[in-house]
C-alpha cells in the first residue's frame, strides 16, 4: 500500500492523515507523545513514538519509502540538522514531493500592510527567524538531494476544538488597547485541501500561502468567538500590562499586523475555500466542537 508519512502529527496533522486514509494511504504520523500515539491510532493512523533528532527514529522514517511527506513540525530552534536528517532519510525514489509547513511568521510585521507570496521575507520574531532558515534548509537540501519540495506558510488554524472557547472562559485572552492588529486566519479543513494541493498540482520550490479570504481584526474574531459561545468579550489592556503577562514570543505575534493574500493558492493550486472566512468558518467549527462534546457525552453513558 502506498505510503503517506506525517511528520509532527498533532491537531492539522489528524486532520490531514484522515484525508489521505480516505485517499486509499497507509499513513504514518510522528508524535513523541504516547498519549497522542492512542489518539492516532484510534484514527487509523499509525503512530511513530520518537524524538526526530533520534537516531533511531530518523531510521524509521528511512524504512517507510514514503511517496508523500507532510513536515509539520516546528523547527528545533536554530538547528538544521534535525531537519536535514529528515530530508535525507525521505529521499528515496518513491517519493513525489516533500511538503514543508512554515509560517507567515517570515514577513515580519507589516504594519497592516498587504503581503503575499511575492514579497520578501523580513521575519521580526525568533520564530519567524527560525522558520526562515528551515525553509532554506529545505530548499537548499532539497535541490542537493534531489526532492521536489513545496513551502507552505500557514497562518492562524482555527476549527473544532481551536476556537478560542477555554482562552475566553479562562479570562486568559486580552486585546492590546491601540493594538488591533490586523491577523490572518485558516479553517483546519482549508489547510489540509491546501497541503494536498500543494502536493499534487504543486510546483519544485514553488511557496504558498495557505490563508483564508479575509484579513480581520483580531477583536472582531476573538468577539465572535465570544458571541458563539456565550461569553463575555474579552477585556483590553494596556501594551505595558501585555509586556508584564505575555512572553516576548507570545507578545511579538500578537503585536505583528499584516493583511497576508495568497495569489497562488485558487490560480495555481485550484483550492475554492469552504471557509473563505472566518463569519463562515468559526460558527461552522462552533457547531462541530459542540456536537463532538455530546457525541462523547453519549458514548460516555452507554
């Protein structure tokens, strides 16, 4: 059967093994958790338990002669050479395409500016600093190896379970006063037809941004959220209050505003967005997260 591996097998990475199962894949995801292992398993999807800058976990991933790979995971700081270890157990000559998901994280902050898959990378975070150097490590190893390679950089995934629900109970989510910054987001389902886009009409070294329709505000998200849910909006505070209760990377994310557009994603790729956005998109993931709960409330009294 033919091999599909997932590397960083989280939230996204669930959803997308559960399309390529669909797709006829036997599919692999990565996880060093053995409690997401269980998660996987019971979804179909065949867990490897391991660190990647394990030797033995790298070996694993050499022995699948897998035909698709999805890199998802973050980068381990600065490093390259977990993801260089990566790249070199997956070429082998199964293999069609290496996806690498990074972020748009990489343009810095725009000032509320329009970017897209044009414009140049300029990132201002840590985060964003290391995302840069992993998609020049793909590109560049991947051109040595002789891997046909896509970038992928993916904003804000909200869906089922991603909807701001505990941050808003909790009190934990804050809008910065002269800060309403303009964010960008993704339905989960959006990101995963994008990803399988990007793989089978996809181009060599070809970036997309995997982003929805519409930039927004970040309050006009995160009070619908609140509206759906029925919660109060959250508070805002003052930008030296953010400083005292957020760290320097939580902090750089929510100050960044930048209106993302993706030129490729419908012209080249051929992607019509379910959730074009987020009025359409967050309701929709309100009323799957809901209907998740009583679905596990009922099996829980059977």
């Amino acid at each position: 059967m033919k091999c599909a591996l997932v590397v960083g097998c989280g939230y996204s990475g669930e959803r997308l093994g559960g399309r390529l199962l669909e797709l006829g894949y036997r599919v692999v995801g990565t996880t060093r958790s053995e409690e997401r292992a269980a998660l996987l398993e019971s979804a179909g999807i065949e867990p490897l338990v391991g660190d990647l800058q394990a030797p033995g976990t790298v070996a694993k991933l050499a022995e699948l002669d897998a035909e698709v790979v999805f890199h998802l995971a973050p980068p381990q700081g600065e490093d390259k050479e977990p993801l260089a270890q990566v790249l070199e157990a997956v070429a082998r000559p199964a293999l069609q395409a290496f996806i690498y998901a990074s972020s748009t994280s990489v343009y810095g902050d725009w000032g509320g500016q329009w970017v897209d898959e044009t414009t140049e990378v300029d990132p201002a975070s840590v985060a964003g600093r290391e995302r840069r150097l992993a998609e020049d490590a793909v590109v560049e190893l991947g051109d040595v190896l002789g891997i046909s390679k896509r970038i992928c950089r993916i904003t804000g995934i909200y869906g089922p379970g991603r909807t701001l629900r505990g941050a808003l109970e909790s009190g934990r989510y804050k809008l910065i006063s002269g800060r309403d910054t303009w964010v960008n987001r993704v339905h989960v389902d959006d990101l995963v037809r994008g990803l399988l886009a990007a793989w089978q009409r996809g181009s060599d070294g070809r970036v997309y941004n995997l982003v929805d329709a519409e930039p927004h505000r970040a309050s006009e998200f995160a009070n619908l959220a609140a509206d759906l849910h029925g919660l109060a909006q959250p508070d805002w505070i003052g930008e030296e209050e953010a400083r005292r209760i957020y760290g320097e990377a939580q902090l750089r994310r929510k100050l960044d505003s930048k209106r993302v557009r993706s030129v490729r994603l419908g012209a080249e790729l051929g992607v019509e967005l379910k959730y074009p956005n987020y009025r359409v998109g967050l309701p929709a993931a309100i009323a799957e997260e809901r209907e998740e709960r009583l679905t596990g409330a009922r099996r829980g009294r059977v």
